[in-house]
C-alpha cells in the first residue's frame, strides 16, 4: 500500500516556523530553529528572509553577540489568526 502524505503549505510551513520560536520560550538560535523545521536549508533561508522582511520576527543579539530570534507582535497575531482559520476549515469540513 502507498501513502502519500501531504506537503505542507507555504502558510502552514510559516505557521510552523513562528509556532517553533513560541514554543521555545520565544528565543532560538537560528540552527536550531533549522533542524525543527524540517526544511532543507535552502528553503529555510528563504523563509527566514521572507519572516524578516514582513517583520513577522526579528534578531535580537545578546551581550555575549549570540543572535536569537523572537517572535514580533505581528507573528504573534499571524499564530492567532491562522487557528482561527483552521478552526473554520474544520468546521466545516473543507
């Protein structure tokens, strides 16, 4: 039997990313934030320019000059917003 399994989205790959740097006390070095998001580095450079540049999350350097990323109010509220809309999608079944 073969099971196909569906790629993520680029919304869903977004959410994914952001919902990565909530959930690590809303600070991670970029390399681990690589590995957990399961791209290829490549498409994850892609997306981390893309989420800086729509200031969905931002570096913050420490006094030691380690580079951490958060999660701006907008990526915050991108995270809230998308589970309303997948809340809606299952609802009713689409």
């Amino acid at each position: 039997m073969i099971w196909l399994v569906k790629k993520r989205d680029r919304l869903g790959v977004i959410y994914s990313i952001l919902k990565i740097i909530m959930e690590n006390h809303n600070s991670i070095r970029s390399t681990p934030l690589l590995r957990k998001s399961n791209l290829s580095s490549s498409g994850f450079s892609d997306y981390y320019d893309e989420l800086i540049s729509k200031e969905l999350i931002k570096e913050i350097v420490d006094d030691s000059g380690k580079k951490y990323l958060t999660l701006t109010d907008k990526g915050f509220l991108y995270l809230e917003r998308y589970k309303f809309i997948q809340g809606f999608i299952e609802e009713f079944e689409l």
